[in-house]
C-alpha cells in the first residue's frame, strides 16, 4: 500500500496477461502465447514447467516473465520475428508496425493531429499538428507561429497579451488564444519571463490557493491540470500542508511566498493569488480595482506527439530530450521488477528517469493529451536501497544532485526498499507527476527510456 498524501493508491485495474474464457474454455493470454515463442526461440522447455492441458504457465525467473511482457509490448507482428530472432534489433520491424523504434510512425501529414518526429526526435517537418484544418492561434500549416518569446528547447511561446485588475480576467484573455496564463517550471523558465515582462506590481502566475479542489495548496490554472502548485504550511488538510520537495516556487519563505509591497495596503482582500516581480513571487489580491498587472500567456505546441506501438503501449519524444531519448508508456499494469526488466529488455532501456523539470512536465502532458479523464499511476526509475534513493542510472536523489528532486507531498516516506511512482490525470492533486514512494508490489502503468537513435 502506497502512503501518498495520507490515502490510499487508487490502484489500476489488474493486468490484462491473464486468461481469458472463449466458450467455455480457458484461452492463454497474450503473455502466456510469449512464454511459447519464448521457448520455439531457445530450444528449451521454457521458462517454468509448462503444462498446455491445464492451460497454466508457472514461471520460474522475473527475466523470464519480463521477456513475455516485453514481447507482448512489441505486438503481434513483433512477437512472431522475436520468436524467429530472439529479440533482434528493434529497427527490423517495419513501420506498418509502429514499434518502439518507429514511435510516430505510420505519418498520415499535417492534419492528423500528430506531431510527426524523426525516430531521434528530429524535426520530420511538423512542429505543431492540432488536426482537422491544422490552423489554431499558434500553429499554422502545422509549423509553430509565436507573437511573442519561443523558447526552441520546448517549443513553448511566451507572449504579453495585455494588462488585467483580476486573475479572471487574466485566463479569459489567453484562453481566447488557446493558451493559459504562464506557469513556471525552473528558474531557467522565469529567467526567459523577465524578458518578456517587467512591471512595477509584477505579472500574474498561473498559481492561486484553491479549497474547492486542492485542500486549500496552490494550484495551476484548470487549463493545466498536469502541472504541479504549491503547499500551503496554513492548509487544514494534511494532504495540503507539503513539505514538498519537488515543488517549485520563488521566494516562498517556511512554505509562504511574501506579501507584495504594492497590496499591504489592502486589508479587504484575500491575498491567495501570485505575482511575479524581479525573479520573486508574491502573494497578491485576485481582484483589483486599483492595481493593473501584466498578463503573460504560455501556449504549448497543438497535437500529441506520440502513436501506439505494438498492442500495449504509447511511443512518443519530448522537445526537452529530443535526440536523446524515446519514452514508452505501457498501457498495461507490471509488478515493479517486471517493469523494470521489460523495460531493460527493450533495446537498452530502462525506466524512465527524469533529469529536468521540464522533461518530466512534457512526459505528463503528453500521458494527460493521451488520457485526459483517467488517473494513472506509473512505476519510474527511482528506488530505495538501504533507504537510500537512488535513479536507476546511479545518481542518488538528493538536494545536492544534479537533477531536481522528484519528491510529492510529505514524501519520500521512511522505506528501506522499495520502488517510486507517479500520478498523473484524474482527481486533482497539487503534486500531480510528482513521485511517491511506494513498497507494494501492486501491478501499475510504467514509464520505459531507451537512447534515441
């Protein structure tokens, strides 16, 4: 059982490798065909003592179950040249497959609503793609367009859009532009928003406290649910109060950003939105008649970027590690080890490790595009040792490190082992995609990376 925010893990449904009754009798599953290519590809009687009767597979090796899965991953077309090659290279499986390798492919051309990428995350000639007439405020003939600041590493555009006395009236005005008013990641993100903007009362962040939905933590503007806030130490609800390590905010003094000078003089008005002046965050009235603030809209590039590969995931790059990774988000539940080996079994992977704030956020954004409705929970790289946690890569999780902190509300717990995961979409949470710590072996989504090519 998972300790996230004091409940309990709303967990997926069990795996769909188990049997299945067609009239009456008892089908192998997909994972269970694997396991006989497993054993026609090494000669052998397989992984475990196998008995076709009785229609049961015991297996006797996590390697050996993980290989199944993988199998199962890579689809039918795939199954069937891994049973000929014992898993060959990837690269062999033709694009009418789109596999692992081939993460966007078949390309159906600007309009179909995918963002269609080179299998090194390059640019195939689409930098944007939100279907139909594929022209939206943004996005023209599939190729961003920016009125503002584009930031080439994410493809985000940053654009003044005017001047408002409400944070209301800050949303409606970039909503109108298919955009949001701009939240912040990293201090790399509000270094590029001094640029655009600088003003004495400072401009809105799309962050205010929210007790309908939050528990009373700050929270980003609905048209982001898959971004994280920030805790609120005065919060009555536990599942509020943070500490959140893997939070961000500036300025924020024991877990509470400042009053802005400008409003001390305001003692009528709830002070539960934010502003930015300076490279600080302050807390700010909502509504003003007196005090107009600059609103900055941040518009992400229209379309999804990813394609199903095989039966049982979703294969996709992200602009932050483009050139460097490919991402595999498997649609069907694995115990943390299977998950572990399946992904290692998929060309050099591993589960997914996140080096930058930004990667993860366009990881989450891509799942949320792919599932909007549903939460989903996935097992990632990070996990204890000796209480000690650490990426799966090596580096260990801590302030120092050179990546950030992955850490959710009052996490990690007190684990000695154990393995991280992630929630994403569904009921709102203020650390959404922000790791847990979890010493279940519950079957769960996962997050594969495997070196682009």
């Amino acid at each position: 059982m998972s300790a996230r925010n004091g409940r309990t893990p709303r967990h997926a449904p069990a795996s769909a490798l188990t049997k299945k009754k067609v009239r009456g009798r008892a089908r192998p599953s997909a994972f269970h065909r694997s396991l006989t290519l497993w054993k026609g590809c090494h000669g052998v009687e397989g992984p475990g003592n196998t008995n076709v009767r009785g229609g049961t597979a015991r297996l006797a090796s996590t390697s050996a179950r993980a290989f199944a899965a993988a199998v199962v991953l890579l689809g039918a077309t795939g199954a069937l040249l891994a049973a000929a090659a014992c898993l060959p290279e990837l690269a062999a499986l033709g694009p009418d497959d789109a596999s692992f390798e081939t993460s966007t492919a078949p390309f159906q051309g600007c309009g179909d609503g995918i963002i269609a990428t080179l299998d090194d995350g390059g640019d195939s000639g689409e930098s944007c793609d939100p279907g139909g007439d594929a022209a939206v405020p943004g996005c023209r003939s599939c190729q961003i367009t920016c009125e503002g600041k584009l930031d080439p590493k994410t493809g985000h555009c940053y654009f003044a859009a005017g001047a408002d006395t409400s944070y209301a009236a800050a949303r409606t005005r970039c909503k109108a532009e298919r955009a949001h008013v701009v939240t912040l990641a990293s201090t790399d993100e509000a270094k590029l928003l001094e640029e655009v903007s600088a003003n004495e009362s400072g401009y809105w962040v799309g962050l205010s406290l929210n007790t309908a939905d939050l528990h009373g933590a700050y929270g980003p503007p609905a048209e982001r649910p898959e971004e994280p806030g920030f805790p609120s130490p005065a919060a009555n609800d536990p599942a509020a109060q943070g500490p959140c390590t893997g939070c961000f905010g500036i300025g924020a003094d024991a877990g509470t950003f400042p009053l802005a000078d400008v409003d001390a003089s305001d003692t009528t008005s709830d002070t539960i939105c934010v502003a930015s002046r300076g490279g600080t965050w302050f807390r700010v009235p909502c509504s003003s008649g007196t005090i107009t603030r600059p609103t900055i809209c941040e518009r992400e590039p229209a379309g999804v970027r990813g394609k199903a590969c095989g039966n049982d995931g979703i294969c996709f790059t992200v602009p932050q590690t483009a050139g460097e990774k490919t991402y595999l988000v498997s649609v069907s539940p694995a115990e943390p080890e299977i998950a572990d080996t399946t992904c290692r079994f998929l060309d050099g992977g591993s589960l997914v490790v996140f080096e930058s704030r930004e990667e993860r956020e366009q990881l989450a954004h891509e799942i949320v595009m792919r599932f909007p409705d549903k939460a989903q929970l996935l097992w990632i790289g990070l996990q204890a040792d000796g209480g000690t946690w650490t990426w799966d890569d090596g580096v260990v999780a801590t302030a120092d490190a050179s990546r950030p902190l992955p850490w959710g509300n009052a996490q990690p717990t007190s684990l000695a082992s154990g393995r991280a995961l992630i929630t994403v979409g569904g009921v709102p949470t203020y650390d959404t995609q922000l790791a847990s710590a979890d010493a279940s072996s519950a079957p769960q989504l996962f997050i594969c990376q495997r070196p682009a090519r």
